[in-house]
C-alpha cells in the first residue's frame, strides 16, 4: 500500500489505471479463492 501510494504521488496520471488494473486482479482472485474453496467444500 505504502509503495502503490508513492507511486501514485510521482504519477498521478497513471495511478487510476494501476488503481484500476488492481481492482480488476483482486476481483478475479477473490472469484478465483471462493471457486477454489467452493470445490473443496463438496
């Protein structure tokens, strides 16, 4: 967090993309875990 922050500050023009990309990785890995657990569950 403290280093995506410092980066944000130095570019602030690409920091709503990587904001954005992020968002977009952590999403798919959450469904991905929830799949993941899901299985093993059953």
């Amino acid at each position: 967090m403290k280093i995506s922050a410092g980066l944000g500050r130095r570019r602030r023009r690409s920091n709503h993309g990587l904001h954005r990309m992020a968002s977009k990785f952590l999403y798919q890995e959450a469904i991905c875990r929830a799949m993941f657990l899901f299985g093993l569950s059953r």
